[in-house]
C-alpha cells in the first residue's frame, strides 16, 4: 500500500488531461498533438529526479536528526531517521516536481501548436 503515491506519480503524465478550449478545435488533430506532447513529456527523467531528492532529503535530515539527536543524547539514531526520513521525503518532493514539469512541457506543447489551454 505504501507503493501507491509513488505509483500514482509516476504515471502522472500518462493520465494527465489537460484542459483546453475545445471552441473551433478538430479533435481527431487534438488527440494526435496530445499524444505527441505527451511523447516530449515522457523523456524527462522522473527517476533520476527522484534520486536526486532523495540524496538532498536524506543529507539535509540527517544533519537535522543529528543535530536534534545530540540533545537528546543520541546523534548517531536521531541522524539515521532524519535521513531515512528526509530520503523518504525527498523522493516524493522529486518525483512530484518531475511530474509537475512533465504537465507544464505538455501544456507549453500543446499552446505551442495554437491551443488554448486552460489547465
């Protein structure tokens, strides 16, 4: 169950349907733009984002742990979940970004080829 956040980003982009002013369009054009934009969005990254924040969050948590651990008398534990803990958080804050920037390539995409789009 806890796999399902980091499947649900992951397949963000696949899913996501943006919103456009549909007024005067052709839609059989729209389907194909779409899917050709989706194609451009599809090359970023998304786990390389998410290693990427994983080491930040696991770095900045474990100075925090330790730093909170040396008042409570444990460095050493409390910088261990600091960095479980920011490493955790830091590839969800990544692969969320990857995926909010997949969404904007495909909606600059679409506006490029004359769509209004709304969201």
């Amino acid at each position: 169950m806890k796999r399902l956040p980091i499947l649900l980003l992951l397949t963000g982009c696949a899913t996501y349907q943006p919103l456009i002013d549909a007024q005067g369009v052709d839609m059989n054009a729209y389907a194909t733009d779409l899917q050709q934009c989706r194609q451009y969005a599809a090359t970023v990254n998304t786990g390389a984002e998410s290693a990427n924040g994983t080491v930040i969050g696991a770095t900045i948590g474990a100075a925090l742990g330790g730093i909170v651990g040396a008042f409570a008398g444990e460095p050493g534990k409390g910088a261990a979940y600091g960095a479980a803990y920011g490493g955790a958080n830091g590839m969800l804050a990544g692969a969320a970004d990857a995926e909010s920037g997949k969404q904007s390539i495909v909606q600059r995409c679409l506006a490029g080829r004359g769509y209004s789009v709304l969201r």
